[in-house]
C-alpha cells in the first residue's frame, strides 16, 4: 500500500517540494512509513464480521451483506472528514439476473489548486465463495478483497492529514465478482462529473504470501499460491498487506511528485 502514498504525493504543494529539510524520497518514506499494520488487520476483521459481503446479498440488514459493509465504509471515510458518498446504479446482468443496486463508497479529499485532476485509490468490497452465485453463505473475503480495501481505507487514513493541489478519490467498489460492475459505476460518475482522472490504483488480493505488486492504470494483483484458500478462509494479511500498501502509497507519491507541472487534458472516459 505504500504504492497508493507515493502517487498521491506528486500532488503535494509546491513548498513541501521544495523544503530544504527533506527531499522528495524522504518524505516519501516518512509518508508510507505511517502505515499501520494493525490498523489494516482489525479493518479486515470488520469486513469478515459482515458474514458475506455479496454483491447479491442482503442490503438491509444492519450487521451482515453487501448494505451494511458499503455503510460501514461509506462511515469510516465520515469519520476522516472526507466528502463521502454512495456511487450507485441498477444492474443486471449474467451474474445478476434479477436488477439488482449496486453501490459503492466513495470518499472525496478535493485538492487545494486542481481539483479536476484525480488520483483514484480503490479495492473492491464484495465478496464470494467458489459459487459466484451464491448470496447467503459466509464469504470472509478476507484477503479478495478485503485486504485491497484495508489499503484504501489506511491511504486515506494517512493522506486526509495533509493537503494536495489535485484531487484523492478513495472507493470501495462493489460487483466487482459479478463482472466488475462497481468499477464501470465509478466510471460513469467520473465522467458525470468531468474528473480528470491522472492515475487509479486498484488493489486487488494484496495479502497473499506471493509477492504482491502494484500497477498505476492497472491492478495490485498476486495470485494465490497453489493450494491455498483465498475466499474459502480469512487469511492475515497483518505483514503482507503492510508491505504491498505501503509499495502502493511511495508509488503513488512518487507519482504525484511527478506531477509538479501542469497535468495533461485526459479526461475520464468509459
């Protein structure tokens, strides 16, 4: 998760750049360093408790299914004093025969000087077990993708305490195992709302023992090595979670270092 850090930091204000105290990698580093591996772990455990977080699942109930995890999330980005809301739409689909509203939570930190310009942090909050159409059996999710959010959740955790010329998204997406959904909802709002969308970190199954890596544009991916459970069972991702978002927070700093010029005219697009 240190990866999502360091692009986010390419929007840091002119002065931090230039402070004589610190070079840019070195406020990289102390960034990234404020990670909290324990705080990522009790953030997974709360996702296991909602029993199964299925796109299909209940969205009533207040303690178990996709609507109680969404509102939780949705509560902690509150909680950081980001703007927060719910990105929503009806679907229906191969993997949703019946329309279903599908939601995601989303947290604002709007920049200080180029708003338009978005860094977008995010991990899916849905989970599954081996049936991707069954709703009501536990599905722990702890590792896909409970852990990619964790990552979201501790970046925006350590990031809310400063300020950025551009603008942070961070997003729990939801339908992602039933075809990507949230991510295409997210897409459709961004463009509604004419980010300019610069960089999105997806994280994806970040907790696995296999070494976890993380693309700007593309995804945190690591499979599961043979043999291993990852939605049948919890697995800590108290170490390797650590490790991947602290990669991802440096990368998106570094990013966002890069970023000191005027950014380019791309616009968010489906």
């Amino acid at each position: 998760m240190k990866k999502l850090l360091l692009l986010s930091v390419a929007f840091l204000p002119t002065t931090a750049l230039t402070a004589p105290s610190q070079s840019p990698d070195e406020k990289v580093r102390a960034i990234a360093a404020e990670v909290s591996p324990d705080r990522m772990h009790q953030t997974v455990e709360r996702l296991v408790g909602f029993g199964t977080r299925h796109t299909l699942s209940t969205q009533t109930d207040p303690k178990r299914g996709i609507g109680a995890a969404v509102r939780w999330a949705e509560g902690e980005m509150k909680k950081l004093g980001l703007e927060a809301l719910q990105t929503c739409d009806t679907v229906t689909g191969r993997r949703v025969p019946t329309p279903t509203r599908v939601c995601n939570a989303v947290g604002i930190q709007r920049g200080t000087e180029r708003p338009n310009d978005v860094v977008i942090i995010q991990g899916h909050i849905d989970s599954r077990v081996t049936d991707v159409m069954n709703a009501t059996a536990d599905a722990p999710g702890a590792n896909d993708d409970g852990s990619g959010t964790a990552a979201v959740l501790e970046a925006a955790r350590v990031l809310t305490q400063r300020k950025f010329p551009g603008t942070i998204v961070y997003a729990t997406l939801s339908g992602e195992e039933q075809g990507l959904l949230g991510g295409k909802i997210l897409a459709d709002y961004a463009k509604t709302q004419g980010w300019n969308v610069v960089t999105v970190l997806n994280n994806d199954i970040i907790a696995t023992a296999a070494r976890p890596t993380a693309y700007a544009m593309t995804s945190m991916s690591a499979s599961c090595r043979k043999g291993r459970v990852c939605r049948g069972r919890p697995i800590s991702p108290r170490r390797p979670t650590a490790s991947a978002a602290k990669t991802m927070l440096r990368r998106a700093t570094s990013r966002a270092f890069s970023m000191a010029s005027p950014i380019g005219s791309t616009s968010a697009s489906t």
